[in-house]
C-alpha cells in the first residue's frame, strides 16, 4: 500500500461527505426549517444549539477536504491547478473547490459570526450579512454540482472523457 | 429578474447547466 495517497484519498472522502453533508443540510433543511420556526417562535433553539455546531464541523471540514485533496495531488498539484492534459478535469474539480473553500471561510464564517453575535453587529449590518452568507452557501451549492462531477472525473478520465 | 440562487430549483439547475459547460470546456480544449 502507499500509505500517503491511500490515507490522503480516504480522508479527503471523509471530510469531503462531511463538509457537503453539511452544506445540503443548510440549503435543503435549515433554511426552510429556520423559516417556519420563526413564525413559529422556536427558532431560538436552533440558532443556539445546532447553527454554531454545525458551522464548526461545516468549516474545519472545509479545510481537511482541501489539505487532503492537496495532498493526494501530491507531485501533480501544479499540473491540475494549470488545467494541464489529463489533469484538466480534476484541475476544474480542485478550482471549484478551492473558490468553495474561500467561500466558507471568507465569506460564510465572518457573516454568520455577525448573525449569530459572536462579533458585534448593527440590524442593518445583520440583514446585510444574511444575505451575503445565504448567497456564498447557494453559490457553494451549485459549485458542487460540477465539483462532484469532476472530482469523479478526474478518478475515472476514461469513462467520462472516453 | 429573480437571482435563481434564491431558489433551490435554480441552484440545482444552474449548477447543471455549469457542469455541461464545464464539460464541453474540458473535453474540446484541454484534452479531458
């Protein structure tokens, strides 16, 4: 076994259904559910219980997803992130996620920290970064639709590009 | 006109719409 792009691949695989889980349960679950328990009155208890849990795996998982990623690329990061021959579909799948990672921690974070009150805030300041961080995760949503499709790609190049 | 990201519809059709792009990209200019 070559132990490096063995542990490489399984952890990426892991963090990776880990970060994506996590992504699809904010878009498909937590964005209606946060909805109908606001005209409910019983939002409290999932903002302050399973948002900032949930954000915690969500962007540390991020950051392994991508480390892993780097390297399992090893020797040929630089051929996938230059779009080179063979390595341009996995390239497209490393850039996606890549611009996704970015998302999460520049983007996501920063505003759920103002939503949450974690940093000090104004209302305005507030609204605002509600939609910036709804708009970063549904952008991430759709970038993961072809990274998914290129990260398999790039695995399997002759069934997809045969 | 509506930002499709609103949506869950237009986040999952745009994204399709993107792969197929991608794609085509990919296979005709950069040798897949």
């Amino acid at each position: 076994m070559e132990y490096v792009p063995a542990f490489a691949r399984w952890l990426h695989f892991m963090a990776g259904v880990m970060w994506i889980g996590l992504l699809y349960y904010f878009n498909f679950v937590q964005v209606d559910a946060l909805k109908a328990a606001q005209a409910d009155g019983t939002a409290a208890g999932i903002t302050k219980h399973v948002v900032p849990r949930a954000l915690l795996y969500f962007r540390w998982s991020a950051l392994v997803t991508w480390l892993a990623g780097a390297a399992l690329l090893g020797g040929n990061f630089f051929l996938a992130f230059g779009l080179q021959g063979v390595y341009s579909a996995i390239g497209i799948g490393a850039w996606l996620g890549t611009i996704m990672l970015f998302n999460v921690w520049f983007l996501i974070w920063p505003n759920q920290k103002k939503i949450l009150g974690i940093v000090q805030a104004t209302d305005e300041e507030k609204t605002k970064a509600r939609r910036v961080a709804f708009l970063a995760s549904r952008t991430n949503t759709m970038l993961s639709i072809p990274m998914l499709f290129f990260m398999g790609a790039g695995a399997h190049v002759a069934i997809f590009f045969g | 006109m509506k930002n499709p990201l609103d949506s869950l519809w237009g986040t999952i059709i745009s994204g399709l719409i993107l792969t197929l792009i991608l794609y085509n990209i990919v296979n005709h200019f950069l040798g897949g």
